[in-house]
C-alpha cells in the first residue's frame, strides 16, 4: 500500500469517527440569506462565531436587504460592526461587495471561486465555506481549527491556508470534506484546543500522529 493510499484510508477513518462524535455538521454562523453567510464570514476574521452572531442580530435588522448594504453610510455598518474589531476595513468590505454583487451578479452570490474570489474582501476560505454550505459543492475549509488540527493529524503539513486546502483535497473523501470541517470546529473547541489539547480520551487518539 502507498504512502498516499495509506494516508486517504486514515482520512476516512478519522472522518467516519467524527461523523460519530458529532451526527449533525453545520456552520455556528447564523444566517438566512447566502448573502448574510459571506458578510458574517467575513466579519469573523480574528473575531469569534459567537460574538459575530451577536453583532450580525443588529446588523441584518439594519440592513434587511442586499440593497440596503449596498446604499449603506459606511458610518453606520462601522458603528454596529465595531465589536468584532478591524471594523473600519470589514465595513467598507461588506458595503462593497453588496455593490458588486448586484452590479455583476444580479444580486446573486456565484456559485463559483473564480466569481466569489472576485468579491471585495473574499479569499478562499470563505468562498470553500459558501460553496460547501450554499451550493453543496466539495470544498474544504482550511480556517485555524481545520489547520491545526489536520496537522497534528498528519493529514497535512504547514501552516498556509491554501497549501493545506491543497493537500486535504488529495486525501479527504471530498464528498464529505466541508461537513468534515465544521465538525473539526466543534471538535477543536470541545477537544483538540490549540494551547491545551484533551488527548485522554481523545476519540481520534488511536489516528494521530501527534501523540508520538
């Protein structure tokens, strides 16, 4: 058996126990709309989910349509999205792409990275996460929990978000990948911590190459 081979049969391994751990998979970002998906995405930049869901309350009440973001005083979406911090550059971000995504799109979000990473402020990880959540199409999701954790499971090496994807994409059953990554965020917080990681009773202790 390869190297490779071998390293996609423990990924499968590893994505069938936390499939177990935790039955349900889903973003902790609350949104109704995809357009709200990625302004919550990128409001979450060095911010956690669970004080984005609290801003994104007052936000989205504010501003309960695509046009309204787009036709918003940039001093205003900066006032209510202070708390999650970098609020000057995640308001005229968020002001933007309204813009663009009705003035290209037709006040759709693609359903495509080459489209998506077109948008002001989109990158790769949030453009994964709305085609995985949205379009249900594979992706992977290489935020820090996914990083650190795959990592100490050597199922990846480094830390650069795009190298990782690009590995994970190699040895992940990609039909299961972007459920795979909102589990590893629970799986992180409940677990494998990046100060403290609980590998007593680890349910993953067996597959990991990071208790040697």
């Amino acid at each position: 058996m390869s190297e490779k081979t071998d390293l996609r049969s423990r990924a499968e391994r590893i994505v069938s126990r936390l499939e177990e751990v935790y039955p349900e998979a889903q973003c902790s970002l609350v949104y109704e709309k995809p357009y709200e998906l990625l302004i919550s995405v990128r409001l979450s930049a060095q911010c956690t989910d669970a004080r984005v869901n609290i801003v994104t309350k007052e936000l989205f009440a504010a501003f309960p349509t695509l046009e309204s973001f787009a036709s918003a005083e940039l001093s205003e979406v900066e006032r209510i999205v202070k708390p999650c911090g970098l609020f000057h550059t995640k308001a005229k971000s968020i002001i933007e792409l309204s813009q663009k995504l009705i003035s290209d799109f037709g006040g759709k979000v693609p359903d495509n990275m080459e489209d998506l990473l077109s948008l002001p402020g989109v990158g790769r990880k949030t453009a994964n996460l709305i085609l995985g959540d949205v379009y249900k199409q594979p992706a992977v999701v290489t935020d820090t929990h996914c990083i650190r954790i795959c990592g100490r499971l050597g199922l990846s090496e480094g830390t650069d978000p795009a190298k990782v994807e690009k590995q994970l994409r190699e040895v992940l059953p990609m039909d299961r990948a972007s459920d795979f990554c909102h589990r590893l965020v629970n799986f992180g917080r409940d677990t494998c911590s990046a100060r403290k990681p609980k590998c007593e009773g680890c349910p993953l202790y067996d597959l990991c190459e990071h208790k040697k």
